[in-house]
C-alpha cells in the first residue's frame, strides 16, 4: 500500500531537483515516469534510462504515480500491469484521461494480460523482453533521444 510518507518524499523530491517542465535545469532533457512496486525494477529502469540521458522519476505505487504524472511534465510512462491497489490498467486509463497526449509502456510479467488493457496503453513489453526492448521503445515513442534529437 502506498504510504503518505512515499508520496510526500516523491513529490518533495521532484521539487527540490527541479524535475518539473518549468523548474528543470535541463529544458531539452526528456524525463521519462517509472512506476512499479518493485524496488528493483524501478532501479533498473532508471540505470537503463539515465545512462541513455533520460531525466527519470519512480513511483512505487499507482496513487503516487498518478500525482507525479499530473504534476510533472513527462514525455512517456512506463507502468507496470501486476500491482497492488491499482493496476497497471487502472493507472494507465487515468493518465489518459488526465493527460491523453502522454505515451504509456505497460511491462508485465504476466502470461496473460486481457485484451482490453491493450486498448490503453501505446506499447507492451513482457518483463523478461524488457532488457532488450525497453529502451528501442520509448526512443521510437518519444520521437528521438533523450533531447529530442533523432539518433543516429
């Protein structure tokens, strides 16, 4: 369950770091949202993603990775579909409605995802592909690298 104490210290520390659009240091840098209730896999993704160049914010839980994406201006969300108190589903379906133009990546390591969560979100990624599609895919989902520019 997520706890106010998590919220509160995600969200303090996008504010001291700056990481909001209008705040950012990095004005071309894309920050892409993590959010999985796996401390692991979180800190994978983000190895995965700084070392590309990518500004990246976590949320271990659904709640917390909502207030984030409304808060913050992300260029993509990658969620996890196999969570505790909101899925994957449930948290894509609100970021589209709170920010429709944002693309969302839902990794799983479920065998069986229902058809209507494909509905939702832009990409799919199994876990166990993840190493190897993660980042292909957001590339092509954002348009480019990390500051925006194609990669050659």
């Amino acid at each position: 369950m997520c706890k106010l104490e998590q919220l509160w210290q995600g969200i303090s520390s996008i504010i001291e770091r700056g990481e909001n659009v209008e705040m950012s240091t990095y004005p071309n840098c894309k920050t892409i949202l993590c959010i999985d209730d796996d401390d692991g896999v979180l800190s994978y993704h983000r190895a995965l993603l700084e070392r590309r160049g990518y500004e990246v914010l976590t949320a271990a839980c659904g709640r917390q990775g909502l207030e984030i994406a409304a808060a913050c201006g992300v260029v993509a969300v990658i969620v996890d579909y196999h969570m505790p108190e909101m899925d994957g589903h449930e948290v894509a379906t609100e970021i589209k409605r709170l920010r429709p133009q944002i693309p969302i990546v839902m990794v799983s390591s479920d065998e069986e995802i229902p058809e209507y969560v494909f509905k939702v979100v832009d990409a799919f990624i199994s876990k166990d592909e993840a190493s190897s599609r993660l980042l292909p895919v957001i590339t092509q989902i954002v348009g480019g690298g990390p500051s925006g520019l194609q990669a050659s």
